[in-house]
C-alpha cells in the first residue's frame, strides 16, 4: 500500500501523505512516492498542486527512525527542487506538525494554508543535524532573516498565528465544530486551488518564474531570457484574447493555456 498518494479532480491534483502512526514523517520509501507524485502532476500538466498529509497532521519531518543518510538528503534535494520548479502553482494544506522536512515541503510550495493547532519547526540543532543552504535562504526570504533565525538557532516551534504574522503562512483556516483540521484545511486549499485553475495557465507560469528569479541573489536577473519568453508568450497567446473578451462580455473567462 502506498504512502503517498495521487489523485487528480479536474486540474487540480493532490499529494496525500498517509503515515499516520509516525505523524506522517517521511522514511526512503515515502520520499521516492512523493517524487514520484511531483514528477506525475508535472507529466499530467495539470493547473495546480494541493500537498497535504493524512490525519490532522502535515508532515513531522524524517523518520529517525530509520537511517537518515547523505544518499536520503540528494534524494530530498532532488525531490525539493522538481516540487519548487513546478511550472503550475503549488498549496500546501497544514495541520498539526510541520517540522524538519516538513518544514522544507511546505517551503517549497508557493502557497501555505494552516490550521490554528498547526506547528512549525527546523529543530536539526536538537538533532545534531543541518538543513542544506537552500531551506536557510528560503526560510528567510518567506519569513524574515530575524524569524529564521529564532527557528534555526533556538529549534523551537512556532505557533501558526506566529508563522501568519511573520509572513510563512498565507491564511488561518478555523475548523468548524464538524470537521477536523486536516479536512478543514484540505477544503480551503482545495477550494482556492479550483479558483487558480480558472486563472490564466501562462500568465501564472510566467508570474512564478518572475518571482522565483527574485530568489536567486547575487545573479544577474533572468540571465537566459526564460522570463521575458514566458512574458511574450503571454502577450500573444489565445489566452490573452480570451481574457479580454470574456471581461467585455461580462462571464467567466475559458483558459486553455494557449
């Protein structure tokens, strides 16, 4: 039985992690499952990516429990970099822990819903343990030098109206009295990534690939022209002229990403 489950509603796909009697901690095997998820919503080119995990709890981080080596942090690495280079937007759906790799999962999604009970945490120093350059640099563009320091040097949690305040976390989502945190959270994420799949597939494209050079300091912006490509191939696709009639016409536009 797998851990990490695919699913696909429409344009939406979803990544569910279902280990729930180590809180949904990630061993070799999950790992190789969850790259196999990403590279599969890449190949069914859908609009956009819900990462979640099962029983009210996001992802604890690695399982300890069996050896974490330096062949299990490239796997990781590798797996980080195709989620975080997903031409389609990605939402992470939080509850309960998100810590260690977690953490680096929900970091390398463009979008971060959490539940109140949700906690966030890079306790390696408890550990023994470092998270690779990468994880440092994102944390701090997300949630600020002075934040990803706090998380870093004390390997404390952070509660999620914290990690809202800071800017780590994009909205709250209350769980009614009916639901638990993981469902509740899993709508709203599922709900907003319908409304983004209704967006205009290249102009999303293009936005994320614009905000991701931003990310890489030091370098000269959009070195090989990926961005003003993508820039151009908005301005003169079908989807721009769908968008302008459809606003003339008063209805929902019908993008194809053309």
């Amino acid at each position: 039985m797998s851990i990490v489950s695919y699913s696909r509603d429409g344009a939406v796909a979803r990544l569910t992690i279902s280990r729930p009697e180590r809180r949904n901690a990630l061993n070799h095997t999950a790992l190789d499952e969850l790259h196999d998820g990403v590279r599969r919503a890449a190949a069914d080119q859908v609009r956009v990516l819900v990462l979640t995990g099962d029983a009210d709890q996001f992802c604890a981080g690695a399982d300890l429990k069996e050896l974490e080596d330096l062949a299990f942090t490239r796997a990781l690495r590798a797996a980080l970099d195709d989620l975080a280079a997903l031409p389609f937007p990605t939402v992470a759906a939080i509850s309960g822990a998100c810590m260690g790799l977690g953490m680096q999962l929900a970091l390398s999604c463009d979008l971060r819903l959490a539940t109140p009970d949700a906690r966030f945490a890079v306790p390696v120093a408890k550990l023994g343990l470092m998270v690779d350059h990468w994880t440092i640099q994102r944390l701090a563009l997300l949630a600020g030098p002075s934040t990803a320091r706090w998380m870093v040097l004390t390997a404390r949690p952070v509660t999620a109206a914290d990690a809202h305040r800071a800017g780590l976390v994009h909205e709250i989502v209350e769980p009614d009295g009916d639901t638990g945190s993981g469902v509740a959270v899993l709508d709203a994420a599922t709900a907003l990534a319908d409304e983004i799949a209704g967006l205009a597939p290249l102009a999303l494209a293009g936005s994320k690939l614009g905000l991701d050079l931003l990310e890489r300091p030091g370098e000269q912006i959009d070195p090989d022209g990926a961005y003003r490509a993508a820039f151009e191939a908005a301005w003169a696709s079908g989807d721009l002229v769908e968008g302008r009639q459809a606003f003339t016409e008063r209805r929902p536009p019908a993008f194809r990403g053309t």
